[in-house]
C-alpha cells in the first residue's frame, strides 16, 4: 500500500483534528498559521484524499451504560472465503461489535464487544455468536481495566521530503 506524502502542515492539521474534530476553522488555522480559506481548503483536500476518513464524536463507553469491554477470538468451522466474508457481514448486523478482524494463527477472527453488564454479555455470545452457522467456537477476554485506548494515529511519517 502506498503512503501518500503529506506537508508538515498537512500532518500538523491531522494531529490537531484527531484531538478535537470539533475545533472551527478559525482556531484550526491559528494553530498552524495559515489564514482560514487556506486552511479549510487543505481540510477539504485531505477529506477527498480519504485520509480523513469521517468525523464522529467519541462517546464514554461506561456513561453511555455499557460497562463491559471483552475481546472475542473466533473459529470457524469452514475456513473458505464465502464463510469468512459471511461471518464478518453478519457481524456489521451486531451493534454489540465495536470491531471485526480476519486474523491469522489460531483464531480467525478477533472482535472487541460492549454490553451493559456480565449477564447480557454470556447472552450475546450464547445466543448470538455461538448459534451462528460456521461458527465452530469462541473465546472471549474481558478487560479489567483500560490503559489505553486512543483513536489517533501516528501521521508524523507521513511528511514529504
């Protein structure tokens, strides 16, 4: 996959968006030194490049009543591509799936879950995931305790030059 090449204030933009989407334009291009109609073009320009992707607001997981984080380890009975690809849009159907990865090893999928409480967590699993067809068995983690959990990714390698 090619890397695309930004400038440094391409990536200072970035940076500064990833910690607040919701900053003005205005502030945006006072914290990069640029005048605003440059600035919100840049923006523009970044969002059609499709490096930004969406701007969403993040929510506490715990205030919004959903106190349990697990991962999910899941095999599949038959490893074919139609079977993968069934099981991971059955999982975009699933508003308790955070996250949906093909892995390799022993699992085929790993999957982040929330659920308000231990009891309907052991119910999605039990009626949800094990009952699906193809799905030979699953393994889940809960977390103890978050550390961290950041949504920004690191852009500084992305400078040109």
């Amino acid at each position: 996959m090619t890397e695309m090449q930004l400038s440094p204030t391409d990536i200072k933009i970035l940076q500064i968006l990833q910690r607040d989407a919701s900053i003005s334009n205005v502030q945006l291009a006072e914290k990069v030194g640029m005048s605003p109609s440059p600035c919100l073009r840049r923006v523009k320009q970044l969002e059609a490049s499709g490096i930004i992707r969406q701007t969403v607001a993040l929510l506490d997981r715990k205030k919004a009543g959903l106190g349990v984080l697990a991962t999910i380890q899941v095999r599949l009975q038959r490893h074919t591509e139609e079977g993968a690809e069934d099981f991971a849009k059955a999982m975009n159907d699933l508003p308790q799936i955070m996250s949906c990865w093909a892995m390799t090893g022993r699992q085929d999928f790993l999957l982040v879950a929330l659920a308000r409480d231990i009891e309907s967590f052991g119910d999605f699993v039990t009626h949800k995931l094990l009952s699906m067809p193809n799905v030979r068995d699953v393994q889940s983690s809960l977390v103890l305790k978050e550390y961290k959990n950041q949504t920004a990714i690191p852009v500084g390698h992305l400078a040109g030059g």
